[in-house]
C-alpha cells in the first residue's frame, strides 16, 4: 500500500497530527489482535474529531473480517480497503482527499493470481525484508480463521519472486524472511508439485542477499531434496520456523491438522539428521477445546524430549465462524493460561542451556542497529535469532566503527534467558 501511494505523489510521515489523513492497517487473526486494531482505530478516530486529521481510512484483514460492524460502529470511518483492494488504496485516498465521499468501501473477491509486492516502499529497516512468496491457506485448520480472511493459497510464479528478490537486494537488502501462511505448500497449485526447493536455488543466484530465512513451514510436503537444498546452501540458514501446534494425537485430529505425532517425530529426526546445526522455532497452543490434563501431558512431554531451541506458546483463542468454535469443551480462561505458562517455564530452562552452550562459539551475526547513546555497542542477530521474535546479541565492536546491515564474526562471551553477548572480532 505504501508503493502505491508514494508512486502516486503522497508522502509518509511519522506524526498522524496534522495529515491529510490516515491509514489504519488492521489483524484480525486473534481476538488479542483485534482488539489493539480497534484500539487503534478509534484513537485516530478520536484525532479525526479533534481536526487533528482529516480522515480515517481502514485497511487490513479486520476490514475483511468484520466490515459491517466496523461500518455500523464506526460511521466516523472514512473508507474501508479490504485485503484483495489494497492496491486500490491510492484511488481511495484520492477520493477522500477531493471529497468525494458517496463509496465507502472497497473490497475485491481473493484472486486466482497473486498480487504483484514489487516497488515495495519499506519502513522495515533496510538490511532486511520480508519476502511474501504465495498469499491464502488450503488447509482447515479448525481453529484458524485465516483462510476465510486471505482465501485460497495462490504461489507467486518463482520468476516473479526471483525479480523481486533482486528489486530488495538493490534496495539493501542482506537478509531475507521467506513469509507465506504455509511455505511448503508453495508451487502446488501453480505448478501441480510443492517447489520450495527450486525457488530457493533461484533465490541463492541473487546477488547481495547473504541470508535466507525460512519461516511458516507446515509439516508436511517436506522431502528429501529440500532438506538436501537447505543443508547444501551457502545461504538458506540453518533455521526453521515450523508452527505444530499440539503434539497429542487426538488434538491434532480436533484441529484437523492432518499430521500425526509419530510422523512429526521422524520429520524432525530426518531434518535434524540432514541439516547440521539446525535451530527450530515452533508454536503450540493450549487449551484447545477438549484438551485433557493427559494432552496437555503429552505437550509437555514432547518439548522436554524435542528440545527445540525457540517455542511460543499461545493459549487458545474464540474465533468466530471457525469450526473449532462449535466444538464441546471449551476449557476456562485460567486453565488455558496456567498450560500456556508452564510450557513457557519449562521452555526458558531449555533455551537457558542452548544460550549457554554459545559461549565460546564464534558465529557471524548481522547488525541491526546501533545502541543508543554507546560507543561502538550495537544489537546484532546470530543465524539462530529472527528479527523481532528470537533473541539478540548485544555486541561491543571492533576498533574500526561497524555499520548497520553488516555481517561479521562474534565471539559469544556470555549468556543470558534469550539473548546472548559477544564481541566482534572480524568484519566479514
Ligand atoms: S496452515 Fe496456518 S494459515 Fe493455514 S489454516 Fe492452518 S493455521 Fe491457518
């Protein structure tokens, strides 16, 4: 949305007092989320009353979800944009801006072909990007209102990913986040087979990008060349983020994940056996309805035994118009969360001694950003630390200034619950 309305004249600012107008871009994923979308909404609602904007546009998945209680609560919206029009957004404000005020919506069916994400204009630091390379989910999770929001999957064709790839590479980028709602289903529906494997051999042809980062991979659709693509790569980094969400059998059948326990565990064994040093995030939920003391037990007992080096941990959450709604045995709020925190304590102990087992190691990380007020200290990632959802490696420097974006090699001299600290000790 932000290419199109620059390549359309308007102009980005950081204030939302004294604009033209706004755009509130909206989650709908989770109730949580939700909620923070409709804070937000109606706090600059509140600067639109005030004159201290002159109009609200909503855009997002919320907009998607829940149009016409947003229309009927909030009459004070300008526009709404749902997901599939949201390259229409400089038409929008073009209108809003000549007062043309009779169509308040715009909304478009999800495509069969993938919306075009070239001429970015990034707000995300310059070093990294995220790389969407399909949009929408062919799974039914029963819990997962996402694909009522984002529609079928459609991939990218990987030519189109390649070109846009290399548009990020001239913009600086360095580290690519390879993002979709299910990563290796990409190419079925394009090309009648999953092909992540050849996608990622087009992307490590692209100049500039050091690091590929694989995240949202489903369970399933994952063979033995893409684990021998990963593993041979100079690129594709040793980490996985892989959601799995329960690991009792009969909760993944209620959550209609179609992926059994035993056939996870030997998953793992064979990525782990073909990718060396792998590092693996994952996510589970609790207190998905009807889960018993001994499912939550089983949970419990597969991350003691897997030892992932990251998990999250999320506790279930209502969504409407989901089948898992309709489900019997809904558990209370305060089971849900007293699950949620014990996994996470028994996570932090796990993580604590796969920090501690870094000290000493020499491992390059890149840099992202400079600490405030410190000479020549910065904040860096190891290979095993994605941006904003893993930890960070405080960094003191070399006597030569170091830069943001830049890869160099750290020594890790100590350990901390989820970060770690290290000293440069040569620019890469
Ligand atoms: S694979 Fe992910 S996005 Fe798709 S339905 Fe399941 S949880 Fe939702």
């Amino acid at each position: 949305m932000l290419g199109r309305l620059q390549l359309d004249g308007y102009q980005l600012v950081d204030d939302p007092q004294g604009t033209d107008f706004v755009i509130v871009n909206t989650c709908g994923f989770i109730e949580q989320a939700r909620h923070e979308s409709f804070s937000a909404i109606d706090e600059m609602l509140e600067l639109k009353r005030r004159g201290e904007t002159g109009g609200v546009i909503v855009a997002g998945c919320l907009a998607e979800r829940q149009k016409e209680q947003l229309l009927e609560s909030r009459p004070q919206i300008d526009s709404l944009v749902g997901v599939f029009a949201r390259d229409e957004v400089a038409r929008v404000a073009d209108r809003l801006m000549g007062n043309l005020r009779e169509q308040r919506t715009v909304f478009s069916p999800a495509p069969v072909q993938a919306l075009s994400d070239r001429q970015r204009f990034r707000i995300t630091p310059r070093h990294f990007a995220y790389l969407k390379i399909s949009e929408g989910c062919d799974r039914l999770c029963t819990f997962c209102a996402i694909p009522r929001m984002r529609g079928k999957h459609v991939s990218k064709p990987i030519e189109e990913i390649g070109r846009e790839a290399a548009e990020l590479a001239a913009d600086g980028v360095r580290e690519l986040l390879i993002v979709a709602q299910d990563t290796t289903y990409y190419g079925l529906d394009l090309y009648g087979r999953p092909r992540l494997a050849d996608l990622l051999e087009v992307l490590e042809a692209v100049d500039g990008i050091d690091w590929i980062r694989l995240m949202y991979f489903y369970p399933m659709y994952i063979d033995d060349a893409l684990i021998r693509r990963i593993a041979s790569s100079r690129k594709v980094l040793p980490y996985l983020d892989m959601p799995l969400q329960h690991a009792s059998d009969s909760m993944l059948k209620r959550m209609a994940r179609r992926v059994r326990r035993d056939e996870t565990e030997s998953l793992l064994d064979r990525l782990r056996a073909g990718i060396p040093d792998l590092v693996l995030r994952t996510t589970f939920i609790t207190g998905f309805p009807g889960e018993t003391q001994d499912d939550f037990e089983r949970l419990r007992e597969f991350i003691q035994k897997q030892r992932f080096q990251r998990v999250g941990v999320f506790t279930y959450s209502r969504e409407p118009e989901t089948p898992a709604d309709r489900l019997p045995d809904h558990l209370p709020e305060e089971v849900k969360q007293q699950r949620r925190d014990e996994l996470m304590a028994l996570q932090q102990a796990i993580s604590m001694e796969y920090n501690e087992a870094q000290v000493g190691k020499r491992m390059p990380v890149i840099i992202d950003q400079q600490v405030e007020h410190e000479d020549n200290v910065w904040i860096a990632r190891s290979r095993a630390d994605a941006p904003d959802i893993d930890g960070v490696v405080y960094l003191s420097g070399l006597e030569q200034p170091l830069a943001t974006g830049q890869i160099v090699t750290a020594e890790i001299v100590a350990a901390q619950q989820y970060d770690l600290v290290g000293a440069a000790v040569s620019s890469n």
